[in-house]
C-alpha cells in the first residue's frame, strides 16, 4: 500500500496507508502507551489508555482538497475528542498530538481508574519487575491515588482457569487479550465475559476448563499478573532468572525457547522470538513439559550389571567395558553382529558420530532411530528431497499461497503449525484440509475434505491425474525419471474412479488440483495419518509439488510431521540402515530396528547399542529380545525399561545441558545452548560416543574397511524399487579415520558441514546470525507491547537447508507404486492417533502428566450402534497378529469403519494387535460377570 | 632534660588515675546506638503470623547478594504469613552481608529488621549462612497489627465471587 505522510508530536514522516496510529507512531520512534492492543491482534481500543489528539485536513467541499491557511498550510481539523491510536488508521496529512495536556490527563485518569481496582499487590504478583502495568504508571500515571484502599474491590483467588492457568481477578484489568488471542489466534474460543459492571471477569468455557495447547501464551501476553502459571507460580522474582537459549526438541516445529534459570534450576520456559518459527508464541507442550529436566529419576552415574544388578560405576570403568564387549562382538561375530539404535531426540552431533562410530568402527549398517514396532511407518526421505526450498518463512507468506494439510492433525503433532497456519490464513493464504476424520485445524480451512479411511492414496492420485490432465508435465523444472511410467500410472486411474475410490466428488478433486496451480506457492504437509498409509503417500505427493512445481522455490515444497524434536536430522545423518548421511543408498542395507528384534532372538545379532529410546515400554518383542541379547548398552536420561534390561547404562546429558544443533521439519538447523551444569555425572551423548570410540582405539581395533563406499549410488531413495534412473555409481572419496579428539560440539558440527550433503556452511558460528538488525527482538516502543511476554533471539535465528533437489544433483523418480486394493477381510481399521500428551518421557514430572488419558479405543457411532457398543464397555480388537482388551470411547469426530487408538501412551502398547501401520480389526465386546 | 622528661610523663601520669575506656569484653558488653546495624532478624505480627512475604525485594536490594529467598505458596492448610505467599526458604550470608541495612529499606512490611546483635563469629565459612530459623524471633515475640493491603486480602469477596451461569 502506498505511504501517507503524518505528523505526530510536530515530527512528520512517511507511514504505510492503514497503519493504526500507535503503530505508525512506533515507526516514527513515538511511544504510545497501550494494553489491551497486541500488534498480532485486532484492535479493540477497550483500555483507552492510547487515547491521543488527531487531526485531518479540512477539505474545501467543493474541491476536496485540503485548505490552505495563510501560512500556506493545510488547515488542521482537530477531532473533537481524543481518540484511540490503536483503532485509527493513518490517512493523507494526519496530525497526532500525544503529548499535550488533555491527552497526559486522560491517560492519568485512565490509569488511576484501573488503579482503583488493582490490588497493589506486586511484592507477591509473578508478573511484578516484567509488568507493562507497573511500567506504564511509572511513565504515564498519576503519583498518588485519590482512591480510598479501604474501598478496593475483592475477589476470591486465585480462581484455576484451568490446570495450567490461574486467573487473580482483582488484578485483571479486563484488556481481552487472553480471550481475543483463544478466538482469534489459537482458535480455541475456551475463554470469555461474563457479568457486567465490577462483577465484569473472565472465565472458562470449556469442559475440562482452559482446553487449549496454546494456554500458556496468555500469560506471556497479559499486561496484568492476572494470568499466571501453575509452573511458575511463586516460583521465583523475574529478575533473578537467566534467560538460556535453547531449542525445543518435543515436536518438529523446533520452537526457539528461553530457558529461565536462577543459578542452576529451571524456573520457567518462555518462547524466544524467531519469525521463520515460532513467531512469539510456544505450545504447552513445550512450555510446561520441560520439567524433565531436573526430575529426580533422572540417571547420575553409569551403572553396571553385575551378578543380575545394576551398580554404580565410574565412567572409566563403564566406557571401557562397552568398548571391550562391543569389541569382542567385533571381533568374533562381525561388526554385523552390533545395532545401535538412537532417539530422534538427539542432537544431529550425537546422531551423526552414533553412525560414523558404527560404519567406521564396526562397518555395521545396522542403525536405526526408531522403535521398531510393527506400527512403525517407512523413513520419510521426501520431507528432505522435495522439503520447502531455502527462504521459506511461513510469517511471510499470505495471498497468493496455498497449504495443503493432508493426513496430519497438526494441533497433536506439531502443535504450533495450528498458530501459524492460522496467522497465514488471516493474511490471505487458502488452506486446504483433507483427511479421514475431523481436526480441529479443519476449523479454518477454506476447504475441508474427508476421504474414506483408508483411501489416501487413491485421493492423492486423483489429484494427480487431475493436475497431470490439466498442465501435463510443463511445470516440471526438476530432473527426472519415470514420467512415462507416471503417465502410465495416472492413465489407469481417471479422477472419478479416484474420487469413487476416496469418496470425495471429483469436480472437488479438481478444483483442488486447480487451486494448487493457480497458488503462487504452496506447500503439503503431511503428518502421521498420511504416513501410514505406506510409503507411497509420500512418494506421491512429492510427485504432486514437483507436477505443479511447487518445488525448489521459497514457500513451496513438501513439510513432513515426523515424530521426535529432531527426526528430520536423524535421516539427514543416515541413523537408518538402509542410507548413509545425506540420502545415499547402500547397495548393502544393515538390518532395521524392526529385524534387529527377531535378529537378537536368533542370534545373528549379539550387542545392541540404545541411545534415548525405551521399546521395552511399547514392544513386547524388543523386550524379549533384549533380555535374549548378549549385551546391551542404553544411553539415556532416566532409568527406562529398556535400560532396567542392560548391562550398562549411561548418563546422557539432556537437551538443557549441552550444545547441539537441530533440524526442524522446514529443514531449519537451530542451534541449541547449554542452559544448566551437568545433572550428576551426565554426559552429553557425543561425548558418550566419543569415549567408547577412544577406548575402542586403544585396544586397537582396526577400523574397518568402508569397502562399500565404492559401491554406492548417488540414486535418492525415493527411486528405489523402480526406475533405474541415472542409477550412475559415483565412488564417494574415502575420508581419513577420524582421530576423535572432538573437544566441544561445534568440531562435530564443522565436520557435518564438510561431509553431509546439504549441511555445507551450517557452522556454529553462522549459526549464531541474528538476521537483518533491527528484525528480531525489541525496536523502540516494543518493550511495552511484549514486555516480560518474550525474550528476543540474539542468539541466531538457524539456517535453513536447501533441499536437495534444488542442487539438481539428484533426480527425481516420478514412478509410483501401483494402487493395491486392500483387503477387507476384517470389519475395522485400526489407525493410531498421535497425541501431543503421551506418553513421552519428557513429559515425566510435568504437569501436562494429568492430561495424557488412559489407553482407549475411539469408535464412531455407527459402528457403535452396529456392534451394540457403549462409552465405557470394555471391547476386545482381535487382528491376525493377536488380542487386545481395551475400554472403548464413542465420538464423533471418527468416521463409520475406523477404530482409533492413541500411540505412545504409558503403561500401554497396541503391539499385540498390529500387523503393520495400518491393521484390520474385529471389535467384540467383552461381557464380564 | 628532666624538665622534659617530666613534662612527658605528666600526660602518663594523668591518665593512670583517670577511668579507662576500655570494656572488659567479653564480660561486659559495650551498649549499640538505638540505631546500630546488627544480625537481622525476621519479625512477626503479633498474632504470630510471618511478616515477610516472600517477595525477594530484599535479596534484590542487597548489593552484596547475600540473601536468598526461595517462596512457596501459602495454603489454607499451612498459613505462614498474610496473603498467597511466603518465605519457604531464607538465608542470609552473614560472610557476604555488609550491613547496610538495605534489605531493610527495600522490605515492604518490616518483616527484616538489623537488629543489635553483633556477635558473629563462626569456625566454618558454612556455619555463615544463617537460615530462616535463625533469623526468625519467637512466636510469641511479634509486634503490630497486618496493615490493612495485607489484612484485607483475608476479607470476604465484596461482589458474590461466583455467580450462577
């Protein structure tokens, strides 16, 4: 929009047209006092404290052009009362008086008004030293009150809004932010009014109370100590905390977070500004469920098994007995005979020294980072391939762009995606939703669509062919191989076979497909759902970005929800068996957590390494294999399961205690700082790693012979099985042996830059770039719209990776599976339902710890009524694999043919039943008595 | 030259027949000023309830940072002080604190208070660090009524709290 030119306080300058008046008078470097406006919401000038003097010109009716005095100069046409800055936009000429004594009056009177109700309270008050009300009666407000505090009006408190959020209504000076940031932000309208007058509060809508993931926000951006949280309640004074940068590692989003510490104990979490991530605002997740941290079951020492008990042991003595065993099993059973499996929660410095030790040291491929599950679904190479191109920022993107959400529940997986889509919406973006049963981010799509569970795939292709008919290939800028056999692929499937298939009308199908093209850029997300319709989904819906080409370019490609804080660079490192860092295939694969379990069984494998995973928890079968194993290491936080099993267990460090880097899933590497000293002897996971290779050095084991390297394709994945491609074996340099002298983090980091694909230049000291100046963290004036609420990021923003397409180094396969048609040979699907309170270790000793709910399965009233099923009866799923009782939960937001269960609860696992992701199951339910 | 030396010893003289300014300490103690700056101390009210309140403006205003608060929150259970919040935790160390009697200043409702013990000597530099159970009088030995921004956080709800929806 065009600027306008004002004058405010006798300054003139140029504003942008439809700017309100506080934020133009910002621009200027003029403050205006408010509280209830918040710049990432609409004004509702219910504080008046921005009350401030406002002319126009006088216009000469007849011409409509300003009137001239004798001076020469517009004639200015004061307004006849004050008026709110933040509900009045700036026009052509505007005049803005904020300093002159009716204004200074109203906004003392103002502030003696909200005065009169406070309690004055602050030497108890969790907001005092970071409060925009004591700030602004410092700067704006009368010195005195005329108020008698005999007079105060008292309120019981604190009221609990909910769990996590307690409301003190004699301090709430009724601003509306909380309820105004639930309705219009977050879209979960769970707060609101009610009563009138002195009995004016807020309260909770919902049942249970304050049913929100973004709860916590409201505390951040309330001006009063009305909002506090259960965490951080009478915790400690805001002034004695240290604010640590560290990076979330609960979700993919990779929230950037402060870590407030007095001395050497976490206090509270709050969010730390990065506009290409998390703007300002953080999950409840990530800001209660850090408690981990300092929880007393955390591991202080290495333990050692001796004579069926695990003892204390020196990190010597612990390291050394790794090395020697490991070594044994080297020696006498291969290098073949060792697994190691770690956590997609590690940093990618763990995560890429846990494989080099096992390529280079053992020559074992056999790496994986997940459990191992029958439920576990294909690694998402595509999220990589075709991710959202270098410069993607979500808070730029606004008309002209389109998201497609498809088989994800972004609220339960990546909570965060919900704010941001939702601010991207608000700026113009479409939002397409498609997915088997409702989410609550389907709320705000402009379109919503359900398939048949089940038929994901078939919805994909009919997209596909819908795009294919429409521009055939010419938007495809991409190397490639396999369009004829994806011509032929799409041949067989015309869109309304496709849409009899998924149920959604083909004129839908194409429209979307349309909408797509017409985008300027786009973006698909997918998230667990999608995934676990087989790795097809993925396949084909990179084949759809790179049809429509929205691929390669800033604010297009593909963003897939992975499990884990860091899963993303898990695969980047190649903790897979089946891939070295950077998507190289093996031609040889080593075996993947899922045969490791049967191989431990038999035998075949003998060590196996555990770096901050528990399947003992969720696999009956991993149990029984490990307890068969001849010796198993487990790195770890807290004594698990798994690690109860082992015969050493080692202190890791957590993610508050070390240095690390980490890929988000919009391929950003964010650097993370060490918040707190070392809990007990705790390690940082590289240095763990480190140690047992330097003790594997000294009792001198060759390092083995990387002679595969030679045989490795520079092929991407995503065209294994089918087209050969440019299937040209490239020889890959071999490296020298690694010294491992590692001495801090960023060594490791400088490494990954030199050898994987992709990381090149992502340093820790580029990683530490602020951006632009001026950008990021606090500009003038902008104390008082987030003071206390947030801190700024000085401490780098990451760097995000190209994806490897853009590189045009490797070629995309555009050959698709065929569509198999499933077997329906029992009456129910049973998917599993990711949610953001499960049963995650890191979550122990928060108190997001109430809120994870007892295992269920969720059916859909049809199918209910069908099987004569009520909420609450006890069911029993039968599927090929076994049995399962589980208590049942009738809702309505399941479709008729699917049985939901949630994933990763404590206590519990749907092991016993599932065949694959996706299991087919029988329902009866169990009469007792 | 006796003259000078006599001269000299007059001052001697007249001070062996005057009273010495010396206090046989430790037998007897030198009386403090009504204003002397001694070993603190954290008052109560005189219904036996905590002054302090656990709000750190002490600890913020020390400029030895020398004391340390860790609050907790008030229960109806366990009542410690007036209000929401008291002090769980209170340590002063007498090793870093200079006496300035900041903490004084900064309180907000006379819960510390430098008292006019002075005798502070301790064979461990630990033993320094003095807890909120040395520093606290007796119960018995509280003064005042709650003023009433405290008091009256206990009055009963002016407008009905909860209202029928």
């Amino acid at each position: 929009m065009a600027d306008v030119t004002i004058t405010v306080n006798g300054v003139t300058f140029r504003v942008p047209a439809g700017t309100n008046v506080v934020d133009a008078a910002r621009i200027g470097g003029i403050s205006i006092p408010v509280f209830c406006y918040h710049p990432r919401m609409k004004p509702v000038g219910m504080c008046r404290m921005c009350l401030v003097q406002v002319g126009t010109p006088r216009l000469d009716p007849a011409t409509r052009q300003p009137m001239l005095g004798e001076d020469g100069r517009p004639v200015i046409a004061m307004m006849p009362k004050l008026q709110t800055g933040c509900t009045t936009p700036v026009s052509e000429g505007m005049v803005i008086n904020t300093e002159s004594d009716e204004v200074q009056f109203a906004q003392k009177g103002v502030l003696e008004f909200l005065l009169t109700s406070h309690p004055l309270d602050c030497p108890v008050c969790d907001k005092g030293g970071e409060c925009p009300l004591q700030n602004l009666t410092m700067a704006w407000g009368p010195g005195n009150s005329r108020f008698d505090y005999n007079d105060k009006v008292h309120f019981e408190k604190p009221v609990h809004l909910g769990d996590l959020i307690l409301l003190d209504r004699e301090r709430c000076i009724l601003c509306s932010r909380c309820v105004r940031f639930q309705d219009e932000l977050a879209d979960d309208p769970v707060l609101g009014f009610d009563n009138r007058g002195r009995n004016w509060m807020i309260i909770s809508k919902s049942d249970p109370p304050f049913d929100s993931k973004f709860s916590g926000n409201t505390t951040d951006i309330c001006p009063v100590g009305a909002l506090t949280s259960a965490d951080f309640r009478f915790k400690a004074r805001v002034w004695e905390l240290s604010s640590k940068p560290v990076v979330c590692t609960l979700c993919p989003v990779g929230c950037n977070l402060s870590l407030d510490m007095r001395y050497d104990q976490l206090m509270r979490v709050m969010p730390r500004e990065n506009g290409a991530v998390n703007d300002i605002w953080i999950c409840d997740k990530g800001r209660f469920g850090h408690r981990f941290i300092e929880h007393e079951s955390r591991l202080t020492t290495p333990l050692i098994r001796k004579g069926g008990h695990l003892v204390e042991a020196s990190w010597d003595e612990a390291l050394a007995l790794v090395a020697e065993k490991l070594a044994a099993v080297q020696s006498s059973r291969g290098g073949s005979a060792i697994a190691g499996l770690a956590s997609p929660r590690l940093s990618n410095e763990d995560l890429y020294l846990f494989q080099k030790l096992f390529r280079e040291y053992f020559g074992s491929h056999n790496l994986d980072h997940t459990l191992g599950s029958a439920a576990d679904v294909d690694y998402d190479e595509h999220g990589a391939l075709m991710g959202v191109g270098k410069g993607t920022n979500l808070m730029e993107m606004g008309a002209g762009s389109l998201v497609l959400v498809i088989g994800a529940d972004p609220e339960e997986e990546a909570p965060l995606y919900v704010l941001r889509l939702r601010a991207m919406l608000e700026r113009g973006a479409k939002l397409v939703v498609a997915n088997m049963r409702p989410t609550k981010l389907e709320r705000s799509a402009t379109t919503r669509l359900y398939y048949q569970p089940g038929s994901e795939l078939a919805f994909v292709r009919g997209l596909l062919r819908a795009v294919f008919d429409r521009v055939g290939h010419e938007r495809l800028h991409l190397k490639h191989s396999g369009l004829e056999q994806l011509r032929k692929t799409l041949s067989d499937l015309s869109v309304e076979q496709a849409a009899e298939l998924c149920g959604v009308p083909a004129e839908t199908i194409r429209a979307v497909a349309q909408a797509l093209l017409e985008a300027k850029q786009g973006l698909i997300m997918y998230g667990a759902e999608a995934r676990s319709a087989g790795p097809g989904m993925s396949e084909s819906l990179a084949v759809l970005a790179a049809l429509t080409g929205k691929v390669g370019k800033p604010g297009s490609g593909l963003i897939a929800l992975l499990p884990g804080g860091n899963s993303r660079g898990a695969l980047d490192m190649g903790v897979r068996p089946d891939a070295r860092a950077g998507y190289a295939v093996l031609s040889q694969r080593g075996l993947g957590a899922r045969e490791v379990w049967p191989a431990l069984r038999e035998g075949r494998v003998k060590a196996v390494w555990i770096a901050g995973l528990d399947p003992a928890a969720q696999l009956p079968a991993a149990r029984a294999a490990l307890e068969a194993a001849d010796f198993v290491v487990v790195q770890e936080l807290f004594l698990t399961e798994t690690a109860k099993l082992a015969d050493v267990v080692l202190p890791a460090a957590s993610v508050a205690e070390r240095e690390g880097t980490y890929t988000n899933a919009e391929l950003r590497v964010q650097r993370s700082r060490q918040a707190r000293q070392a809990h007990g002897e705790a390690r940082p996971d590289w240095q763990i790693i480190q140690g047992v290779a330097q003790h594997l050095s000294e009792l001198s084991v060759p390092v083995a012979v990387p002679t595969q390297r030679v045989e490795e394709s520079s092929q991407p994945v995503g065209g294994k099985g089918k087209s050969k491609g440019p299937g040209k074996t490239t020889a890959v340099t071999v490296a020298e042996p690694s010294t491992w002298d590692y001495l801090t983090p960023s060594e490791i980091a400088a490494e990954i830059a030199e050898r994987v694909p992709g990381y090149a230049g992502i340093t820790y000291s580029a990683l530490a770039a602020t951006g632009q100046g001026g950008d990021w963290g606090r500009q003038t004036n902008e104390a008082i719209f987030y003071d206390g609420t947030n801190y700024e990021n000085s401490e780098g923003i990451g760097i995000q990776l190209p994806n490897l397409i853009e590189g045009q180094k490797t070629a995309v396969s555009l050959g698709l599976r065929p569509l198999s048609k499933p077997a329906h040979e029992r009456s129910l699907l049973l998917v599993s339902q990711s949610l953001a309170y499960d049963g995650d270790l890191l979550l122990r000793g928060s108190l997001l710890e109430r809120q994870i709910p007892q295992p269920y399965v969720a059916l859909s009233q049809t199918d209910a009524d069908k099987l004569n099923i009520k909420p609450g009866d006890t069911v029993r799923l039968d599927s090929a694999a076994g049995e399962l009782t589980l208590s049942a939960r009738v809702v309505d937001d399941v479709p008729a043919g699917v049985a939901l269960i949630p994933s990763n609860l404590p206590n519990f696992s749907a092991a016993a039943v599932q065949t694959g992701p996706r299991t087919r199951v029988n329902l009866v339910k169990v009469v007792t008595g | 030259m006796i003259g000078q030396l006599l001269k000299g010893l007059r001052t001697t003289f007249g001070y062996i027949f005057t009273q010495p300014v010396t206090v046989q300490y430790p037998e007897v103690k030198r009386p403090v000023r009504e204003r002397f700056r001694g070993r603190h101390e954290l008052k109560r009210f005189a219904d036996g309830k905590e002054r302090c309140i656990g709000c750190s403006l002490c600890a913020a205003a020390c400029p030895a940072d020398a004391i340390l608060v860790v609050p907790a929150e008030n229960t109806p259970d366990h009542q410690v002080s007036y209000g929401e919040r008291y002090a769980a935790t209170y340590e002063i160390n007498m090793l870093r604190c200079i006496f300035c009697g900041y903490c004084e200043d900064a309180c907000p409702t006379n819960a510390i208070v430098l008292e006019h013990q002075y005798e502070l000597s301790f064979y461990d530099r630990r033993d320094s660090i003095y807890t909120k159970e040395m520093l606290l009088v007796p119960e018995d030995q509280g003064h005042g009524d709650a003023p009433p921004i405290l008091s009256q956080l206990e009055r009963r709800p002016s407008p009905p709290a909860q209202i029928d929806l």
